[in-house]
C-alpha cells in the first residue's frame, strides 16, 4: 500500500522531470520522442497499458443515453415523449393519468376491449404520440 | 387579508400537489424532496435520475469485483490534504449550483476509451494524461487558459526559461513552479474516473497540486462511475461517439 501510493505519488512529478532534463540538455531524447510522437512514454507506463487493457473489455452502461446534438429541447419536454417502457396494464393507466391525464380521460371513455388494444400498441411502441392518435381513431 | 389567506393556501397546495406527483412519477428519487436534476452538458439538458425500476441490478463491467491490484487497489478517502472528497449529492448541487463554465467544471479524467462509453451529465472530458504533459507545450498552456489558469510572467528569452528549469532543477519542489502559473482565477474542479479503484483522477489531481494549482478549489468525487451505477443514476454518451 504504501509502496504503491508512493509510485503514483510521484508519477506526475517523475514524468515532468524525465521531461524537463529532456528539454535541458537531451536534446536527441527530445526528438526522438518528438518523432515517435510520444509513444514510448505511453508504452512504458505500465499503469496507462492496464487502464487500456481493462476498458478494451468495457460495455456501454445499460442505461446510458446516446445524446441527440440536433435536439436542443429541455430534457423536461424530451421526458414527455415517451411512456415508461415495460409496464403491466395497471402500471400503465396509473402512468398515463398521472402524467397524461387529458389523454388518460379520453382513453378512460373507451371500452375494454379497446383499452386492452391501445394497451398492446403501447407495448409494440410507447411514444405518447402514437399512443394518442392510437385513442384518438379508437373514439 | 382573507383574499390573501386563500390565496397562499392554493400556492401552498399547488406547491406540495406538485411535490406529490412528481415523487409518483418518481418513486426511486435521488433524495427525499429530490426526484431528479436537470444539468447543463454543452447545450443541451438532461434530466440526471435514477433507474426506477426497483429489481434492476448492475451488470457489465461495473458489476466487477476484482481487479488486478496493483494498479487497481483501493483509494484512500482523500487524495491530499485540502481537496474534498465528495459524494454524489455535492457532485449534482455543484454542477447545478449555475456558477457556468467559466467559474467551475466538472472533469471525467478518465482516458477516451472509457469516456466514449458514457460519462456523467455536465462533464467535459480531459484525460489525466493530459495534466502530465510538458508545462511548456502549447497543449498544457491552452488547458490551463482553460482552467483560468494564467502564465504569470512571459518567458523573455530561451535563455531566462533555461534558468527558470535550471532553478526547477536544482531545487526539486513544487516551490519551483511558484510564480510560473496565476491561479487567481482558477476554477474550481471537480475530478472523476471510474471509482475507488481508479487512479486517473487522483492522478490529474496530483499533477495539478504539483504545480501548485490551489486544493481548496479541487473537489474529487471518490465513487465516479462505479458510484454512479450503483446508484443507477443517467450516464450519457457524448457526442460524435
């Protein structure tokens, strides 16, 4: 442990040294860095060969968002284009009356057979829109 | 007055109606009276919450338990005396607080092969690697005019700098790099990577303390990413990725 903190203690340091005395004095050391673009530092450090090994097996988090830079709406509005994918048919009426609930009013008119489809297209396809228009051609 | 009386009591209601809903629309908050947070990354916002679906678990890399020490071993809680160590609370209130870029950043120090597979909202993203450059080259210079930090005096001669190393040198401190940088506008920086485990961001701290960058503007947000997934909180992936 304390070896270990006393290696990356003075890495920076170490690194900006190597350097300095390169810039002072060693001039071929200087170009020959120059010239293999500062590769050979990247290859001798052993903690920067670890951190490359290690995120070459990474996965993308399962709930990463690709962000979109076309879209420069609040992400409140954004929030608003979708339904929570995924629910049962309980969960699903509780969310559309809590968060839509003019839609929610409408859909609530709507006989049982017909919610039950409006329910299947919301799980076929859970963008608010569709689901809209989807209640709105079912009246 | 009684007008008034009706009239508060509406806000008041409208007001805890709102809190209501968005704590059902939110039932994993982030804290109580806190569903979510929407941050400024680049130009656009994103709303920073937590998974809400209660049964999920990590998976992936994150999931990990070991990993080769060294170099993975366990961080101590601080990287050096006077940098705060934060949580994830702090890290949302300090990317929130809207002091701008041009005050504070919030820095994923983590090389691009991990950042390119999502970052935390409001991050920008500078590589530890890039704290250990040269002092003299065009790339640490343009960092920190980005940090707001300021060549205190311009070198007059090649001659001049040769004696400023050569003193750098002979003296083999941080003091030597005293003058050479004005932080009197630093930002405030507050430095991730991938957790407990991980020695990028310490690392760039330790290099910005080297050439005596002030540590009561750095913040290092211990847990990073593997924090940030535990908690099941947004990760975005940034742009042209």
């Amino acid at each position: 442990m304390v070896k270990h903190q006393n290696l990356t203690g003075t890495r920076a340091s170490t690194l900006r040294s190597i350097r300095r005395r390169s810039r002072t004095g060693v001039l071929p050391f200087a170009l020959f860095v120059t010239l293999t673009g500062g590769q050979l530092i990247a290859d001798t450090d052993p903690y920067l060969s670890a951190i490359e090994r290690e995120a070459s097996v990474l996965d993308t988090p399962a709930n990463a968002q690709r962000l979109d830079p076309t879209d420069t709406r609040p992400a409140s509005v954004r929030a608003r284009d979708f339904m929570t994918p995924g629910m049962g048919l309980e969960d699903f009426e509780a969310e559309l009356e809590r968060r839509f609930p003019g839609t929610s009013m409408i859909y609530k008119s709507l006989a049982g057979d017909i919610r039950l489809t409006i329910y299947e297209g919301y799980r076929q396809d859970n963008r608010i829109a569709v689901i809209r228009r989807q209640i709105a051609y079912s009246m | 007055m009684k007008h008034a009386a009706i009239l508060l009591g509406l806000l008041f209601w409208s007001a805890s109606a709102q809190s209501q809903s968005q704590s059902l629309d939110y039932p994993v908050g982030i804290a109580p009276d806190l569903p979510y947070v929407d941050v400024s990354h680049g130009q656009q916002q994103i709303r920073v919450q937590r998974i809400q679906d209660e049964t999920h678990v990590i998976t992936g890399s994150y999931a990990r338990t070991s990993r080769h020490c060294p170099p993975f071993c366990i961080n101590p809680i601080q990287v050096a005396p006077d940098v705060k160590t934060v949580g994830e609370l702090e890290l949302l209130q300090f990317v929130s607080r809207g002091a701008g870029p041009e005050k504070q950043l919030l820095i994923d120090a983590r090389t691009q092969a991990w950042y390119e597979r999502g970052t935390i909202p409001g991050s920008i993203h500078i590589p530890f690697t890039a704290f250990l450059e040269s002092e003299d080259t065009q790339a640490f210079q343009g960092l920190m005019a980005q940090l707001g930090v300021i060549p205190r005096v311009a070198q007059t001669s090649w001659w001049s700098g040769l004696l400023d190393r050569l003193s750098g040198l002979m003296s083999r401190t941080a003091s030597a790099n005293e003058g050479r940088w004005d932080f009197s506008d630093a930002k405030e920086l507050m430095l991730w990577c991938n957790g407990p485990w991980c020695d990028q961001s310490p690392r760039a701290i330790r290099a910005l303390l080297d050439i005596g960058y002030p540590a009561e503007k750095l913040y290092s947000y211990r847990g990073g990413m593997q924090m940030w997934q535990l908690f099941g909180l947004t990760v975005i992936i940034p742009e042209n990725q």
